[in-house]
C-alpha cells in the first residue's frame, strides 16, 4: 500500500469534478467512515471520506453501505451544516496527505457562510474535522483527541484547529537539479544517502515505493544501493525523479495495481516499472483504490462486530463435537447391550461355581454354535447373584439407550450443521446482516436479548435484502443469514421461481424471479450460490437448482434449514471478479 503525498494528489485532481455540486445526503455506516451522496454536473455520485486507522481513504465509490436507523452525533453535525450545501472547493495542503474540502451552505438564519470538512489521511491518526474557517474553530471531529491523548493538538468542539506537525521537507513538484543535488549530499553527510529511502526523508509526500521506483528508473545498481550514489548516479537519479514528477505536476496519472518483491498487494497513482504479479491499470484512481481496497476496511470492521458472536459459536461447534464423540463412544458400548444379556443368564445357573472374590469366570456358552467358553470379568466386591444382576441391569440400560442416543447424535450433528452455517454466513456478512444473526440467535435462544428496557427495537418481517441483476436483467435474490434466507425462500420466492443451492455443503439461499431465463443467468446465479458458501475457495463446486414449489421446511426445523427434491446439480467455480461485475443492490427491511 502507498497512499502518499502523489495519490492525495491523484485523488484532489479527480475530486475537482465535486466542484458546484451539491451534496444531497450524509451516511455515517461506521465509526470511521462517512457517505457524500452528490449531485454533480457529471451526475450522481458517491463520495467515501474514510478515517479508518487502518485504510484511510478518500475516493468516488459505486460500494453499497448499510444506513444506521440512528445516525452518529458527528453524521448528524455534518448533515446541520453541510447538506444541502454546495461543494466550493477541494484543495491538498501542499504535498501532505490532507484534504481540505469547502461547502457554500446557509445557516440557521438564512446568510452563506462556508465550512471546511479537513480529511487527514495519516494511518492511526487519521481524522475527519469540520472547522468554521471563519474563525479557525472547529465544530468536531470524528475521532476525538483530547489534551491527554495529545499535548499538541486537541481535536474537540470548541478547539481552534491546529494542522498534524510539519515535516519541514522540501516540495518534489518545485525542487530543481541544484536543490536535489544539495539534498543528496546533506543526507549522504549525515550517512543517510545509502538505499532509497533518503528520498522519503527530504521531499514531501514520497512514499519508500515511489522512491524504490524513482531508483529503479534510474537504473542503479545494488552495491550504489549499499554504498551510496556518486555523482553520476545521483545525476541519473535526479533524472529519473524529475521525469517522474512531471507526470505529477501535468496530472497525468495511470493508476494501478499489482504486488511488490516480497509479494504484498500494492497501489499506485503512477506507473511502476517494480510492480510484480499481475498488473492491473484503472481509468481513474477511485476505481483504482476502490479495487484495492475492497471490502477489506469492511471485513475488519465486520471482524471486530463479530468477535463475540465468532468465539460463541466455535465454542457451541465444540461442544457439540465433543458430544457427539461421546455419544458415539457410549453408542458403541450400548451395541454390546446383548452380550451383557448372555453374561447375565449364563451367570445364573453356574452361580455355586462362583466365589465373591472372583475376577472373572470361565464358563461354557452355550449360545455359541459351537459350545465355546466365554471369559466372564466380574466384580470381586460383589456376590455372585449381584454380578448377573450387574449384567442385566446393564444390559437394560443400554437397550433403553439406544433409542435415546440416536435421537441425541442426530440433534448434536443438526445443531453442528446449524452452527457451521451461521459461522459460514458471518465470513460473508456485512454490518447489517450481523444485527440479523443476532438476533435470530437471541430467537432461537442462544443469546440473551440485550435491548435495554422500555426501549423496543424496532421490528420488522422483512430482513435486508441482497439483490444481484443477471447479466439478461433478471433479479437474482440472495440470501446472507437465515433469516434472510427464510424471507427468500418461504415468502419472496413464487411457486415456478428458481431456487438455487450448495450441495451439501452450508450457504446462501439463491433465487432467481423469474420463470423464465437464459444459461448466462442460471450460470450467474449458480456461481453466487457457490461464491456465498463455505466452498468460496474451492473449484467444481456442486450446486443444485430446483423450482421453488419443490422447496419446503420440515416442522420445527432450525431457521434457514429446508428440503428439496426434483433438482439438477450444476458444477461451478466461483469467479471473484463476475461477482463483482453483476450490478447490486441492498434493499432495507
């Protein structure tokens, strides 16, 4: 990853399009991220302004992000002063990766006034602030900083806003030969100027992988790497790093992505000659960090939402497991029922053979063929008639247990494809779809209801839905939870609709609205069912189809658990990047 001084750039260029548009709506659907729905002249669009300290970031996005039924204090500030607002300006404070976007927008008593939303892009300190430029005061933050987190800045209503810490470096778009020259040999006395990373540390905004590029354009040689430059290699560094910038200062961009020596995923706003791996190039950086990023920030998120829930369920998995093995132990004992039956009666009429005291007995079995003896343990503290009543009492036992544990294997082994499923829905979930999981188990039981009080959450009997459109314009329903998986199913689905699942294997329910369609779209629909399975990584993955009508749930059964008959089993192999091709959607509860 490199989002440095150049991408900021990158990105500041492309947003210059926000430029007079107005912004309609303002999302907050996690701690650290924020939604701009605007209306531009190039038409609707949407703007991520992210302050994850793991994935700053700050692009146009075609994502879909769940709305919290309540919105965050700070949501709520932006969307008094900012909606509605027209966007006036977007600027980078030199070559540092923050963004100063400014919003025309009217106050409570009808006259313009302008305020500035700052995005500061700075790994764990990144932050998102709304400041009156008017007075340098600013209105909040999205993370706080107060005066024990920070002696040098504090980031709270009220505060007078104070810029992160200059770095003092020099500016890469205006340094000429002499300037860099200068810097080369500053670093190299003070025993810096081996490998590239002086760079970094005397121009603005250059991340260690624009600087491993610039070197490399400049055709320097390992031991000059080890060593330091001399000058001749320092003149063709220069060059390499002027020619560079120019792309920079002309905004000629060709975002890309691919992975570096060690092979970790990069990207970048200009092209790199180091990249490894398969390289892929993008018409604009949104797209380009869009790619990249992915549902990363998401999954991180979604990760830390479901810690709880994740360890819940691996510990009922492992109950269960450890039940399920002891049932098959005494399983295996309680299939021994007859023999301690034989022993009994075969104790009884040799009872004056036996002593108390004995370990055992030999005796002639006579329910044997071929009149074998049998070797009989017995219990020296016990007399000879207790040991037959051992015997029969065990077998009893065990003959009245069979029964049980059967029902008992088949209700751990129920409860173990239950559980595997749901820690199978959590690997694909999205935040709304956690808050559905939740809840089914606190239906079901499992958890207990954490709502306070007196204060009801609001209830509703139709669960998010994920919508896919086929390739032919069919609507394809998929189902990320039971409970959607129900709706889906049992409600949504009509009688000659297309139902579509993994074999035997845990996943989403898949539906296809319409009865009648074409290969590409029962194909498409067959690869989301396999994608949104436990089989996700796996190729030829089986997935049956069947019409709904041959569809049904079993009385009691656990939610999202049905049976079907009458299906054709297709064989495919999840397409990551079809998936993300098809148009998609969530319509809310």
């Amino acid at each position: 990853m490199a989002l440095d001084g150049i991408v900021t750039r990158a990105i500041v260029h492309e947003l210059q399009a926000c430029i007079g548009g107005r912004i309609n709506k303002i999302h907050q659907p996690a701690a650290s991220d924020l939604v701009f729905h605007l209306r531009t002249q190039a038409g609707n669009k949407r703007l991520l302004l992210s302050a994850n300290p793991t994935y700053p970031r700050v692009h146009f996005t075609e994502a879909l992000f769940p709305n919290p039924l309540e919105a965050p204090m700070f949501c709520m500030l932006l969307r008094k002063h900012c909606e509605g607002g027209t966007i006036e300006a977007v600027a980078q404070v030199g070559m540092e990766r923050i963004i100063h976007i400014d919003v025309r927008t009217r106050d409570e008593l009808g006259d313009l006034s302008i305020k500035r939303i700052i995005i500061e892009l700075m790994g764990r300190h990144s932050n998102i602030i709304l400041v009156d430029p008017a007075t340098g005061t600013q209105l909040d933050g999205i993370h706080h900083v107060t005066p024990a987190i920070s002696g040098y800045r504090v980031v709270m209503p009220g505060f007078a806003y104070t810029a992160p810490p200059e770095q003092h470096k020099l500016d890469p778009l205006e340094v000429d030969r002499a300037a860099f020259l200068a810097a080369w040999q500053a670093a190299a006395a003070e025993g810096n100027g081996t490998g590239s990373g002086w760079l970094v540390g005397a121009f603005g905004g250059l991340s260690p992988l624009i600087a491993g590029e610039i070197y490399a354009r400049a055709g320097v040689s390992g031991v000059a790497i080890e060593i330091g430059l001399n000058p001749e290699e320092a003149g063709r560094v220069w060059v390499a790093f002027d020619g560079l910038m120019q792309e920079v200062r002309d905004q000629k961009y060709t975002p890309m992505t691919g992975e570096n020596a060690k092979g970790k995923s990069i990207f970048s706003a200009v092209r790199l000659t180091t990249a490894h791996g398969e390289i892929r190039t993008y018409p604009s950086i949104s797209e380009c960090m869009e790619d990249y990023y992915g549902d990363k920030a998401l999954r991180d998120t979604v990760k830390q939402k479901t810690s709880d829930l994740l360890r819940f369920l691996q510990n009922e998995r492992n109950k269960n497991l450890k039940k399920l093995t002891n049932l098959e132990q005494d399983l295996n004992e309680a299939e021994d029922a007859e023999r301690y039956r034989i022993w009994g009666e075969l104790l009884l009429p040799s009872l004056h053979a036996i002593r108390k005291g004995d370990a055992s007995v030999e005796l002639v079995n006579y329910y044997d063929e071929e009149q074998g003896m049998e070797t009989i343990p017995l219990d020296p503290l016990l007399t000879p008639s207790e040991n037959a009543q051992r015997y029969f009492k065990k077998y009893n036992k065990f003959k009245n247990s069979l029964a049980v544990i059967d029902e008992q294997m088949e209700l751990a082994k129920g409860e173990i494809t239950y559980l595997e499923g749901l820690l199978q829905q959590l690997n694909d979930a999205t935040l709304s779809d956690i808050d559905e999981i939740r809840e089914e188990l606190t239906q079901q039981g499992y958890l207990r209801d954490r709502a306070k009080r007196g204060k009801k959450k609001k209830k509703t009997d139709r669960p998010t839905l994920h919508v896919y459109t086929s390739s032919e314009g069919i609507e394809i329903y998929v189902g990320k939870n039971n409970l959607q998986n129900e709706y889906v199913t049992n409600r949504l689905g009509k009688p000659n609709d297309t139902w579509l699942h993994t074999k035997d294997i845990p996943g989403s329910h898949v539906l296809i609205r319409s009865e009648s369609y074409g290969d590409a779209t029962l194909n498409e629909a067959a690869q989301l069912a396999a994608y949104f399975s436990q089989a996700k990584q796996s190729s030829s993955v089986p997935v049956d189809c069947t019409l709904i009508r041959h569809v049904r749930k079993p009385s009691g059964a656990k939610p999202g658990f049905v049976i079907y008959d009458h299906q054709r089993t297709l064989y495919v192999t999840p397409d990551e990047q079809l998936i993300k091709a098809l148009p998609n959607t969530v319509k809310n509860g």
